[in-house]
C-alpha cells in the first residue's frame, strides 16, 4: 500500500492523525508528516483516514505515489 497526501489541498484538519497515528503526524498547526508506504498492519487504518478526510486529500493505493507530485513532509497550506 502507498498512500500521498495533495498537500496543496490538505487544511490541516488532522483527521488522519486520530484515525492513524502510527501514519501521519502533525507537527505544529501548519507541516504534516506522514509514511508514504505504511505498514500492512495500518492498511484499515489509513483507509478510514482517507475516507474521513474533509477535503479528500489523501490518495491510497498499490500506485498512489507515481507522478503526483507531491512530498511528504511538506507545510500544509
């Protein structure tokens, strides 16, 4: 499983970070950090972080990091 999270549209919600700690952090109010390959044993974790996303900023799935452009670890903004 991969994940990436559009960090241009991310609003900094955090509604990752409660569904799926050992995945994403928030650091601060601003810069979200997260696993881009997370571990199988997270895989129903960060799929209901996906699906509870406000504004449906993360992307999941066998392919999700091939050429989206976007990098974990960025400022969300």
């Amino acid at each position: 499983m991969q994940i990436v999270v559009d960090l241009n549209r991310c609003e900094g919600y955090a509604q990752c970070v409660f569904l799926a700690p050992k995945v994403f952090e928030l650091h601060g109010e601003e810069a979200l950090l997260y696993a881009p390959a997370p571990p199988a044993e997270q895989a129903e974790r960060v799929r209901r972080a996906a699906a509870a996303c406000p504004v449906q900023a993360i992307l999941v799935g066998e392919h999700a990091g091939a050429g989206a452009g976007t990098e974990a670890g960025a400022d969300v903004r």
